[in-house]
C-alpha cells in the first residue's frame, strides 16, 4: 500500500494583511516538530515574500492561490509560477472554484497553470468540484471526471500533484459534505486516477477534502479513506481554529 504524506493546507482568499503574519509566526511556533503531516499557508500574494521567511526553517510551507500559465509577459497584474517560486513558496493552488466561476478559467486553463507550477518547481493543489445544480441533477461523478481528464497533465506524480475536491456548494456555507457523499467522490477521484496514471502515480496523489472543514467535523472527515488531508478557507484564518484541525489530521 501506498503510504501518502498528509496535508492541511490553508487558503486565506483575499483576506489578511501585514498584520496576519502573526498566524504564520503562531502556526510556526506551535508545530516544530517534524510529523507525517504536511502544513501549507496560501496567503494573499502581497503576503509571500514575508510569509516564505517567517516560515523558512520550518515544518511549515507557503503558496500561492493562482498563477499565470505564462513564466513572464505582458500580463498586467498577473503573477508566474517563478515569481511565485522567486518568494520561497513551494506551493500554488489551481483552478479554485472562485476563479473557475469569477475568472472563467477552464480546465485546459488550469492544465496549462498546473505545467507551469510544475516548470517552476512548485507543488500544485488542483482543485475541483461540482456546484449545487450539478448535484441535484444527479452529474456530481461526470462533472468530476471530465474536471479530472481536462485539467490534470498526463505527467502528474505525487510530489507534483495534490487533488483538491471542493463542492462548490459547500464552501463558505457550512454546509460541510457528508462523509458518505466526501466517500463516494474521493473513491471515485482515486479509481480515476489509478486508471489513467497507473497504481504507482494514482496511490500516490494526495486528495484533499474542502469545504466548510472546521475543528468541531475534522476528524471525521479525516477517518475517510481516499482524505489525506484537507484545504481550509475561513478556520485557516486564525491559529486557534486551524491547530485543532491540523491536530486532528495528524492523529488520524
Ligand atoms: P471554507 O473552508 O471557508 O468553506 O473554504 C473552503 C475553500 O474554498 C478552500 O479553498
């Protein structure tokens, strides 16, 4: 079997300024010691730079939340992969369903950013899901699997690649997944995933469950097989929320 490292990573979105690098400096004071679990900040761009440095020497990584496809160009207010890299961040989210929707990026849109990550050398968290509507037609598994066959490159390997599955309507709503529906869709990701890439490279890619994750659902959404770990919006905010979540996914 496969062992796969686990990972709880936070994406602030827009949120925080200078004065939330006192989250970072927290999170980097409190988890020292080195675990099975990976951690990973993705604060606001404005944030790398200070971010990288207050966590470098640590156990602790910083991303990005978006990056252009392009390395360099005429991309007003776009940031590269190895600008992203150029911070000593090691990670980047693609294809959040916030820029799917607000952005109207595509799944050959995230593709392209996903291979420029990994040109860069960073790790991409790619992120998928299905909305409310997809859902209650019964489309959650096709949306799924044409989202997975239309933006994950062919050469994807575990260190490269981490899955996220967002259900669109579940972020920011509360409204957490039940781990019977988190079950079906991680299963199904990982069966997919197995099929096109081989067991090798299929058991090795991290799948992060988002959407609503809290201290008090944590642990159960982490007692799910195909769950590695989770991607965090609102409780990655504060340390005090996202320390019992990272505690959780270390003691599952
Ligand atoms: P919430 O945890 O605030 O629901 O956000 C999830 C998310 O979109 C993380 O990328």
């Amino acid at each position: 079997m496969t062992m796969r490292r686990k990972m709880a990573a936070g994406n602030w979105k827009m949120n925080g300024n200078s004065a939330a690098l006192s989250v970072i400096s927290e999170l980097v004071a409190t988890h020292t010691a080195k675990t099975d679990t990976d951690i990973v900040i993705c604060p606001p761009a404005p944030l790398l730079f200070r971010g990288s440095e207050s966590a470098s020497a640590s156990p602790l990584a910083i991303g990005a939340q978006n990056c252009h496809s392009a390395a360099s160009g005429a991309y007003t207010g776009d940031i590269s992969a190895p600008m992203i890299a150029d911070t000593g961040a090691t990670h980047v989210i693609v294809g959040h369903s916030e820029r799917r929707d607000a952005c109207g990026e595509t799944d050959s849109d995230v593709r392209a950013k996903t291979i420029a990550a990994w040109d860069a050398g960073l790790t991409a968290i790619l992120c998928i899901g299905e909305s409310a509507k997809d859902r209650d037609a019964g489309k959650t598994l096709d949306i799924i699997a044409a989202q997975l066959s239309g933006s994950v490159p062919d050469h994807a390997t575990g260190d490269k690649l981490v899955v996220a599955y967002e259900p669109i309507w579940a972020i920011g709503t509360g409204a957490v997944a039940t781990t019977q529906q988190i079950n079906e869709v991680h299963d199904f990701i990982r069966k997919r995933l197995v099929q096109r890439l081989g067991d090798d490279v299929g058991n090795a890619i991290r799948l992060l469950y988002g959407g609503s994750v809290k201290p008090a659902n944590a642990a159960e959404i982490f007692k799910c097989d195909n769950v590695d770990g989770a991607l965090v919006g609102g409780a990655s905010l504060k340390a005090e929320d996202f320390t019992p979540i990272i505690q959780a996914l270390v003691a599952s």
